[in-house]
C-alpha cells in the first residue's frame, strides 16, 4: 500500500471516530462496523498484492529443461552414428565416412542452437 492511500485511510478513520464523538454512544456499533470494514479491506489488500508477488516469484518453469533435451539429442546422435558408420564403411566407399559424420556434427550443432532461440 503507497503512503497516500495510508495517509487517506487514517484521515477516515480520524473522520470517523471524530463523527462518533458528535454523534454520541447509540452510533458506536455503526462506527466499530466501519472500522472494521475499513481494516478488514486494507488486510485483504495486503494479502492479496503478497500473493500475488509470490505467486510470480514460484511461477514453476514450463517444459523441459535444454540441459536434458541436449544430451538426449547427444546421445541419440552418438546413437545412430555406430550403425549409420557400420553402413558406410561395409556398402559405401570409405572416403564418403568423413562426410557422414561432418552432417551427424553439423545437425548435432543446428539443433543445439535452434534449443537457444
């Protein structure tokens, strides 16, 4: 709550009790009522703005950690490059082999860096 909104609650309560004072002791339970109401709203302001901050503050995270996401893409990748290697050496030449992993590393990379974005 700002200063101002302070400073103007305790003028109407000052207001108030000022206005039982003229008013005599058959308007007391009408003023306590008030009162009341006025502190009850101001603690139910208070709550409320320390709930939301907190709720902000334990917002949980959505989806997966990239840390996770990164080594199973590592792995996968590690994966399928023993039989993807195992294919290209006993049916392809084996200067092609260089080539094979140069695109296992570069779609490793890519897919890294696009986690980033």
């Amino acid at each position: 709550m700002d200063d101002h909104s302070s400073t103007q609650r305790r003028d109407e309560l000052a207001a108030a009790l000022r206005a039982g004072r003229e008013l005599g002791p058959e308007y007391d339970e009408a003023l306590a009522a008030s009162v009341v109401e006025n502190v009850d709203s101001t603690i139910d302001e208070k709550v409320r703005r320390q709930v939301e901050v907190q709720l902000r503050k334990d917002r949980p995270k959505v989806g997966v950690p990239s840390n996770t996401v990164r080594l199973v893409l590592s792995l996968v990748t590690l994966g399928l490059s023993v039989p993807i290697t195992a294919i290209v050496v006993t049916l392809g030449p084996p200067d092609v082999l260089p080539l094979v992993w140069l695109g296992m590393i570069a779609f490793y990379i890519v897919s890294v860096l696009g986690l980033r974005r």
